[in-house]
C-alpha cells in the first residue's frame, strides 16, 4: 500500500505520514509542494493533499493531481471548510475532505474507508487466508482459527509486513511490549504454534525462519483483509 502526503507544512506532514507507517503498515512518501512529487504520485494508491501549496493553490491542486494520478483515491485536507469548498471540491476530484484541524485517528479510519473501497472493486483474492481485523479472527478456506491472544499478535505483525525480516526482540516488543531482552527465544514458541495451525501438512508455508535474526510472512499471495461479515 503506497500512500503519498502532499502537505506545505512539514510538521503536519511528518505527524500524518508517521502515523499512517505505524498504523497501517503503509509506504508512505511526503512531498512539501507538487513539484517533484509526480513519480510518486502516478504509482500512489492513495493521496493526502493540502489545497494550499507553495507551487499550487485551491481546486486547481485537486485537478493537476487528479491528472497525475488519475486511478488513486484523494483525499483532501484543508483549513477551508465552507460547505461551498467541501462540495466544489468532491466535484473536481476528491473522494474526501477533511477540515483542519483533524484527529490523526479520523484521517486513519478515512483511509481504511476508502481502501476497503478498492478492496471491494478488486477481483477475489486467490488467497486462501482471510483476516477480519475489526473482529481480530483468522480464516482459513472460510474456519476460524482457534488462535491464543499472543499467537494472533504475532500473526498480525508478520501479515500487515510481508516480506519484511522481523528480529526476535522487534516481535516481542510488538505482542508483549519493552524490557523483552533475554526473553527472544519464547517467540519461537508461538511461532511454531502459529505455523501448525495456520498449515499442519506444510508449516514453514506461511513464516520464514530469517537465519540467526528472527522472523517474515512470506505467504504468495497475501493475506486478504476484509470487514467482519
């Protein structure tokens, strides 16, 4: 998931772009104006765009990425809130609009609102695992799997991150939290557990073992996220 953030001032920008990597698990790269940022905007799933900008200012910004990246979801994050602004807007582009200031944890919901969209209008997934975050249950070929608190915790940090080496202290931290030093080998315990009921003929299908380090979801093709049914 690529998430591009074009916003004049840098602190709100860092603030949402740190936010979104932590919560969502997303690639998100920040832009201060829309110069330089058109590479990165023809490739983005979804853009958070200031309408005021050093380079671009009001509806025009909206439309000039609109070009740019005409296939990603746009929201909009202004100071204008004039139902006349919110409206004009929608209609040149946006597929959301947000007044500042905002809470971080409603430009979130926002994001996942609009992705589970695109989720929606894309083929099924050939995956055979399905993960309803909003009820925290695990799938497979449509069973719930009887997983541990902690067994979920570590499945869900190794999903969100595909391909991304994890170390024994990083997971820890992650399901258990700080002061885990000492305490690394106890993760392969729930990680060969996980591994058995997620596949009990082909455990090592789903996890890798990064030698001497720790951990990374190495599942083709990923795990399908979807709403509660």
């Amino acid at each position: 998931m690529h998430l591009v953030v074009v916003e004049d001032d840098q602190l709100i920008g860092r603030s949402v772009a740190s936010h979104l990597r932590e919560q969502l698990g997303a690639v998100v790269d920040v832009f201060a104006g829309l110069g330089g940022a058109s590479d990165a905007l023809a490739a983005a799933d979804l853009v958070i765009l200031d309408l005021q900008l050093a380079d671009s200012d009001g509806m025009e910004t909206v439309r000039r990425v609109r070009i740019t990246a005409p296939a990603a979801f746009l929201i909009v994050i202004t100071a204008r809130g004039a139902i006349s602004d919110r409206v004009e807007g929608l209609r040149v582009g946006a597929d959301d609009y947000l007044v500042k200031p905002f809470s971080l944890m409603e430009l979130e919901a926002r994001v996942e609102a609009l992705l589970r969209r695109r989720a929606g209008m894309s083929p099924p997934s050939a995956s055979d695992l399905v993960w309803e975050r909003s009820s925290r249950q695990v799938l497979k070929r449509d069973t719930t799997l009887s997983l541990t608190p902690l067994e979920y915790a570590v499945f869900a940090t190794l999903a969100e991150r595909p391909e991304q080496a994890l170390s024994r202290v990083e997971l820890l931290r992650d399901v258990i939290g700080p002061n885990v030093y000492g305490y690394e080998r106890v993760i392969d315990v729930h990680v060969g557990h996980l591994r058995k009921k997620l596949d009990p003929e082909d455990p090592y299908r789903y996890i890798a073992t990064v030698r001497h380090y720790g951990y990374r979801w190495d599942a083709a093709p990923p795990v399908e996220m979807r709403d509660a049914r």
